[in-house]
C-alpha cells in the first residue's frame, strides 16, 4: 500500500526534476535511485505485512495478500533491472527524459492496484492507470510517423476495450448488485447464472484478452511494438502486460473461479488461438523487433494456461513466468538495441564480434524456446503443471507444446545468425562493462530460475 | 557422491576447456578428463557386482523433485561405454587440427556430461534436464563444425528431438500427479504411479512417452533426420550420436517406458515390433545401395538399432539381457567403424566407396582393422556381435507374441543383407585396384592405441562374455516379468 502512494510521489519527482535540469544523463541516474527506492519501498511493505491476514484498506477496495506484494517487490526488481539496462537508450528516444521515467513510474502505480484490487472500479482505474501512460510512451519519439501510428493504433483500440470492460462490470453489476470481487463469487452460482452475468464475463474477458494480447484481440500488438521506440517496447511487452495478466488471473480465478466450466472452453480456444497466431507468424518474420512482438503473443498463450487452471499452482506459475518472461525480454531488447541493424542478418557474425554479447543471447533464446536449465523452463513447466492437475485439458498442453516446438524455429534462427553465419555487425553504441555486468546479471538470474525457481517463490 | 563425480569432471572440464585458445592444451585437458571418467565409471561398475550405487540429494521440494541418482547394472554398462568411446575419441583425435579448438573439445565433454546424467538420472525431472542439455551442445558442434549442409540439417534434427521430449515431458508430468496426494518424480513413483492407471490411459500415454525414445533411437518412420545428421555432423560427433545418444532412446524404454506403463506396452508391442523390423529391412536394402560410407554406416545403425528394439518389446529374459549386451557391443562396434571412415576419408580425400580400393596393399594394418570391426559389424562368431545378436534373436523368437517366427525370420534377413552391404564395402574399401592415397600413410600411433582399445574389446567379448552379463542379469531379469 505505501508503494502505490511511492509510485505516484516519486513519479511526481521526477517530472520536477525535468524542470529543474536539462542533463538527461543526470535525471536518468536520479530515475533509477528513485527505482531502487520504490523497490525498497516494496520491501518494506513485505516485510511489514503478516503473510496469512489480508489487509483491507481504503474501505475494502483493495485486498493486500501477500502473494500479491511478492508479486510487486518482484516486477519492481524487474523494472530496477529494466532501467538500469536501457537507461542510456531512453534518453535518445526524446527530448522529455523526464517525463518517460515518470510515466513508466505511474505504470508501477497502476500494477500494483492490478495486483491487489478488490472492486471492479480499482479494477477499471488500475487499467486504465496502466494503459494511458503507455499509449504516450508508444508515441514519443514525434518525429517518427511510426512511433505516431502506434501511439494513436493503441489509443484508439485501447479505449475501445476499456469501454467493453466497463460494459461487463456493468452488466456483472446488474446481475450480482456488487463491485466487490469477493462478494460477487458468493453471489454468482454456476446453476442459477444469470445471463446478464454470463454476457458480463465475457465482455470483461475479451477486455483483459485484448490488454494482454490474446489472438484474435491481439492485432494492434505487432504494429504497437514495432513502431514504439524500442526500449519502450521492451516494458509494454513485459511488465506492463505481466500486470494485466495478474489482474486477468486474480478475477477469474477470485470471482469466477467456481464458474469455470462456463468460460473455460471459451477461453482454451482462446488461448490455443493465441499459440498459433503467435507462433506461426513469428516464423515468418525478417525483423527480430517484429518477431519479437510475435514472439510475446506466443508467450501470452502459455500464461493463459495459468488463468485456464484454476489452483494454486497457477499463481505460482503466473509470478514464476511473468519473472522469466520478462527478464529473458528485457535481455533480448537490451541487446537488440546495442544493433544497429534489427534484421536477422543483423545479428550476423556477433558470436565473432563480440562473444558475450552472443552468448547471453543464446541464454535469452533458449529461456524463451522453454529449454531446461533456464527460467523459460521452469515458467512453462509450472503453467503446463497447473494445467495437467486440472485434468480435462489434455489436448491443449500437447497442443502447447508442439506450438513451443515452432517457437524453437524462430528463436533459433537468431542463434544461427549469431554463430554459424559470417558477417561484421555494427554496433549502435559502444558495450561498457558496465552494460556488460548488467547483462551477466541477467543472465544468471536466468539461471537461477531455471535450477533454483522456489528461490522466487519462497514467499508465497 | 561418486556419481555426481561422473556428471561434474566432464562438465566442470569442459567449461574450463573453452578458455584454452591452443589445441595442445584443450587436446590434454579433454584427454585427461576422459581418462578420469572412464576410471571413476569403472569403479562405479566394479562396484556394482555386489551393490547398486546411488546418491540423493533435494532439489525442488515444491515440484516433488530430488536430484537423485541411481547406478544399476544397466546405468554403469552405459556410463562405462560412454567412458570408453569418449577416451577412444579424444585419444584418436590427438593428431587432428579442428577450428577453434576449446570450444570443440569443451562442448565434446558438456555432451558427455549430459549422457552420464541421462545415464544415472533418478528422477523423471533430473533425466529430462540431461536428455535436453545432452543435445544442446550436440547441435552447436554438428552447427558449427558440420560439413555442407551442416545448418539446416541440424536444425532437423533439433527441431525433431525437441518435439520429442516435449511430448515425453507431458506424459512425465502427467505421470507425476497421479499419485494421490503426493507429486513426485522419483522412480518408484512414476513407476506405481503409471502401473496403477487404467488401460486406457496407458495406451495413450505410451506414445507420449514412446515418440521422444523412438525419434532417438531412431525407429521407422521417425529416423529421417538420422542419416543425414550423421554424414554431416565431424566425426567425433558422429560417434557420440550414434554409439551414445541413440542409446539413450533405448535405455529410455528400458527405463522409463517398460516399467512404467506395462499395460499399454503390452497393447502395442506388436504395433512397435513391426515397425522396428521395417526399418530393419529397409534400412538394410538402403545401405546395400549407398555408395557413400558415412550413410552406408548411418543406415546400418538404424538396422541395428531395429533389432534391439524389437527385442525391447519381445519380453523375455533372454531378449532383455541380449539388449543390454548388445547396446555395449553396438557402442563399441559402431565406434569402430566411424573411426575406419574418418580414417579413410582423411588418406583418400573421399568417402565415396566406387573410388576406393586396394587398402590391404598400401595400408595392411588399416585393412586388418577394418576386415575385424566389419566382421564384428555383421555378428560373426567370437566376435561380440555375435553373442548379443544370437541373444537378441532368441529372445525375440521366445516371446508370447502369435507372431514370434515370422518377426524372427523378417528380421533374421536383416543379419543376411547386413553381410552383403557389409563385406561389399570391405571388398571395394580394402581390395580391389589401387587408387591412389591422398595422405600415403598407415595408422598412426594414437589411431593405433584408439583401434586396439576397440579391437581387443570385440575379440574379448565376443570370446567371453560373462562380465558383461553378470554386471547386466539383475536388470535383465527385472524387466522381463
């Protein structure tokens, strides 16, 4: 609770502290101190929370568990890592330096309402909290048209999925006479549901599908992530999309959870769709940006696997994936924006180049194509698990699997570039040791989530 | 704790060996590691006459997963030829230049890593890890040091094992939770576990499981990346592939499928037993035809890898310990036949066998070498073929199968054209005109050292057996129940 009011204080800070200087190089280094900050602050708020009593503030419209705030502290440890990896490209994107760590910093606002909302309005206000700061960020490098049409593209369909989300809390109102998310799981019962209810809950899942990108909502995602300035890229794909995914699971499962056999067949095709759409596309694409937007559809396929199984081991496998996921990406964009080139034959060569750099991308791949040892592993092993204890859903985890076997063609494609084709890339800026310690580091917390995951999830 | 030694020397020494930037020094640190675990593997089956050796320690509790491992009579004959062919294959390497040496070297041993843990793995989680990280290194060596066609030929085979053991991981998970109340990996578990389910289901979960082993091993019709990956991928390689890897599609059955699901093994036996001998048949018809002595070999291997999974599924005593026989028999004989092709490729610059000819003269010791591994190839008396094959055909005659004689007779025509294809090469490789050599020259010493191992070790066994079968009978007699 103290790190949403952190998020909001110290974003406002920041954009104070664009008044008072020009240096991007010095508002940037005070942006990640305030990051470690917030972080802290997270801590703080885990330690300080007893883990089995729930907290109730602000009259019962947030329920603070603790798997919730673990949920933050780690996203927020991401986001330390993110910027401190990309810090130096955010400040070529624009002129308003500033302002991006400041909305970036409002988007952790908006997660941690998303991860501890229990009403349908903080519901409705964290989305939107995470959403309007990305629809700017899509859009801030002006003078490029297609940075301005992924900003407008994402507006627009953005809003227009918030107006079906307010629909379903409407209708879900109208049938349960509630906002509360508790009490609306006591009231709907899977015999007697109303159809203004059932019409509810699909409006509200087509919302949440298009936020984390689920086929067949997931159009704008491609054209978004490519024209957005790529570091900017790198955040919307990962933690901001972790944070609706953790709202997405939190109400069906909360609310909806004893309804399940009314939505899961709708939501399986769902989520088979997404691994098709987003795997079979990836493969065709030329740009690694392009066919890393792809790539995220894919992935989203497997963390509805999590929302699809309703049990505890699904909040494990959400936090443990949304951590893999996420630090493999940011990696991957890291590195990416070392390139000057975005092609696969951009990567040409870079094993020779510059073998570390190869080499920690190697490991982001093999995390993302799921390969043992790597925390890609461990996440889709949790989320298959889940899905497998559930038991009636048999045909979509082999149908998972053999999409994660077309997810190897493409990711492997850049490990080919990089090690057995001959070629001289060109670097956009120089690598620093300290890029290079920062990429080591991410490359063994990887690791460490591939041998070690309950490290991650001691807390739950 | 002597086990995890046999997974940590070659992984630790293959890291290290990626910083070597001269070939002496990654050549010596290879040599030696592999030296090191041989001896450690054969402690490990010396040990075993009088008591399995196993090590245990928690990994993930919450997943029910320990980092267990087991060394029975199968595991330490496997680790031990993994042991032997490794040192075989450093040894004879010792004259040769390859690019980028420490890398070479250091992926050779994370490979061997990978094949012991697979070897002595426990736990379904822990063998899982292994099988995958036993390809990885695999395929950046086939990628990177392969020949022509090296790149999309690999990729083949990657794409082809990775589906493989997706589909074996979901069957394993699915296996891991049907004990009540309990999530566990270990493999009494999945054993119970997998014996207490319903026909139905074990039938279906056998494919599950059966695809990954069977894409390994390779049975008709998943061997299609085989014999390509093989011609492609350098030497060294090859041998690892196919005297190694593809044993860990059989020792998978033997392992993890027979036991686990023995309702659904019985179902299907018949199903997999037709399909191995037809890939008996045709890989042997195949070879006849091949002119090229890397694919000749390559399709040989299928055939003989057809037998000794046909034998898998045959159930009998017999056919069991002809298999665990034979998998060391194969390692060592197949090992010996990539080291004569490389041999030949490298004094004629050519593999093709209708430019070849007249070894016998220009290089005697060659020829001898190559007339005894061949014979050993084709299972003529005292040599080791022999009595693996002899076993492998008794067992699969002695099962309860209504099609006993006819499996036996289809696949006894494998043993018939293995000698045509296989005395047709050695008369066109050994005799015959003279061709010309590229590099005039007989073995050299370490090839020489790298032959004896190989040789002794046929004539031996082949002349006496029991150690090889008193190490093996306690598992033989467990899976034919």
């Amino acid at each position: 609770m103290k790190a949403i009011i952190a998020a909001t204080v110290l974003g406002i800070i920041i954009m104070f502290a664009g008044l008072m200087t020009d240096n991007k190089k010095s508002i940037a280094t005070l942006a990640a101190a305030l990051f470690f900050v917030l972080l802290g602050v997270n801590i703080w708020d885990l330690v300080t929370t007893s883990p089995n009593a729930p907290q109730l503030p602000f009259h019962g419209m947030l329920r603070i568990e603790h798997y919730s705030l673990w949920f933050n502290t780690l996203m927020t440890a991401c986001g330390c890592l993110y910027i401190l990896l990309v810090r130096k490209d955010i400040q070529k994107v624009g002129m308003h330096v500033a302002e991006y760590f400041a909305l970036i910093m409002f988007i952790f606002c908006g997660l941690y309402l998303l991860s501890t909302y229990n009403n349908m309005l903080m519901l409705f206000i964290g989305i939107e909290i995470l959403s309007i700061p990305q629809y700017i960020l899509a859009g801030s490098d002006k003078r490029n048209l297609k940075s301005s049409e992924a900003s407008l593209k994402y507006f627009l369909m953005g809003a227009f999925s918030t107006g079906i989300l307010l629909m379903g809390i409407t209708l879900l109102y109208g049938a349960s006479r509630t906002f509360n998310i508790m009490e609306m799981a006591s009231v709907l019962h899977a015999d007697s549901l109303d159809p203004l209810a059932l019409a509810g809950i699909v409006f509200i899942m087509i919302a949440l599908c298009f936020k984390v990108s689920a086929a067949p909502m997931h159009m704008w995602t491609p054209d978004v992530y490519d024209g957005s300035p790529t570091p900017f890229t790198a955040f919307m794909a990962t933690i901001a999309k972790a944070a609706a995914f953790f709202a997405f699971i939190r109400l069906f499962q909360v609310s909806f959870g004893s309804l399940s056999e009314r939505w899961t067949f709708v939501l399986s095709v769902v989520t088979a769709a997404t691994l098709l759409v987003g795997n079979v596309t990836a493969v065709f694409q030329q740009s690694v940006k392009r066919m890393l937007a792809y790539s995220s559809i894919a992935q989203a396929g497997f963390m509805l696997f999590a929302v699809l199984a309703v049990n505890a081991i699904a909040w494990q496998g959400i936090i443990i994936y949304a951590v893999a996921y996420t630090v493999a990406t940011v990696g991957i964009f890291a590195v990416l924006m070392k390139l000057k080139d975005y092609t696969y034959d951009g990567f040409n060569g870079l094993a020779k180049k510059n073998p570390l750099l190869a080499f920690v991308t190697t490991i982001f791949l093999f995390s993302l194509a799921g390969i043992p040892l790597t925390g890609g592993f461990m996440a889709k092993y949790y989320v298959l698990m889940a899905v497998v204890q559930q038991g009636h859903l048999m045909w979509l985890v082999i149908f998972g699997l053999l999409m994660a076997a077309i997810s190897v063609y493409y990711y492997f494609r850049v490990i080919i570039a990089m090690y057995f084709k001959h070629g001289n890339p060109e670097m956009n800026s120089e690598v620093t040791t300290g890029d290079k310690f920062l990429l080591i580091l991410t490359c063994v917390i990887v690791l460490l989530l591939g041998v070690v995951p309950q490290l991650f999830l001691n807390n739950m | 704790m002597i086990l995890i030694l046999l997974i940590l020397i070659p992984l630790l020494t293959g890291i290290l060996t990626f910083a070597f930037k001269s070939g002496d020094g990654a050549k010596a640190m290879a040599l030696i590691s592999s030296i090191a675990t041989l001896g450690i593997s054969a402690y490990v089956s010396g040990a075993n006459y009088t008591a399995p050796v196993s090590f245990s320690c928690p990994w993930i509790p919450m997943l029910g997963t320990q980092f267990s491992l087991m060394a029975d009579g199968m595991s330490s004959m496997l680790c031990l030829l993994t042991g032997i062919v490794v040192m075989v294959v450093m040894i004879t390497n010792t004259n040769k230049e390859v690019e980028h040496p420490g890398s070479f070297y250091g992926l050779l041993l994370l490979s061997q890593a990978g094949l012991m843990g697979v070897f002595l793995a426990y736990d379904a989680l822990v063998f899982y890890f292994f099988w995958e990280l036993a390809l990885i290194p695999v395929y950046f060596l086939c990628s990177k040091w392969g020949g022509e066609k090296r790149i999309p030929v690999t990729f083949k085979f990657f794409v082809y094992t990775f589906v493989g053991s997706l589909m074996m991981l979901s069957g394993l998970i699915y296996l891991s939770l049907q004990n009540p109340g309990l999530t566990s990996y270990s493999w009494p578990d999945i054993k119970a576990a997998g014996m207490a389910l319903p026909a139905a289901t074990q039938q279906w979960l056998f494919w599950l499981l059966f695809i990954a082993f069977a894409i390994k091993m390779p049975i008709f019709p998943f061997h299609t990346w085989q014999p390509d990956t093989y011609e492609q991928a350098p030497t060294s390689v090859t041998i690892i592939l196919s005297a190694l890897m593809v044993k860990m599609g059989l020792f998978a059955v033997l392992r993890w499928l027979l036991p686990v699901v023995p309702v659904g093994v019985a179902f299907w036996s018949n199903t997999v037993i037709v399909l191995a001998i037809i890939g008996i048949v045709y890989a042997s018809l195949i070879a006849i035809v091949q002119t090229d002595l890397k694919r000749l070999v390559a399709y040989s291997s299928i055939a003989h890898m057809g037998l000794m999974c046909a034998a898998a599924f045959s159930n009998t005593n017999m056919g069991m310990h002809g298999i665990m026989v034979q998998m060391f028999n194969h390692g060592i004989n197949i090992t010996g036949m990539w080291l004569m092709v490389s041999m030949i490729e490298n004094r004629w610059g050519t593999r093709d066998m209708t430019k070849l000819g007249g070894m016998a003269t220009v290089a005697p010791q060659m020829a001898i070498a190559l007339v005894i591994i061949s014979l050993a190839n084709i299972a003529l008396p005292l040599t080791n073929g022999f009595v693996g094959e002899f076993m492998l055909f008794n067992g699969i005659f002695e099962s309860s199968s209504m099609y006993h004689i006819t499996f036996m007779v289809v696949a006894g025509l494998g043993v018939i054209l293995g000698a045509i294809y296989t005395l047709n090469m050695v008369q066109k490789a050994a005799y015959g005109n003279v061709t010309p050599m590229v590099i005039k020259k007989d073995l050299s010493a370490n090839e020489y050292i790298g032959l004896a191992v190989i040789i002794s070790l046929i004539i031996f066994l082949g002349v006496y057996p029991k150690p090889l079968l008193d190490l093996t009978s306690g598992v033989a007699g467990m899976l034919a129940k």
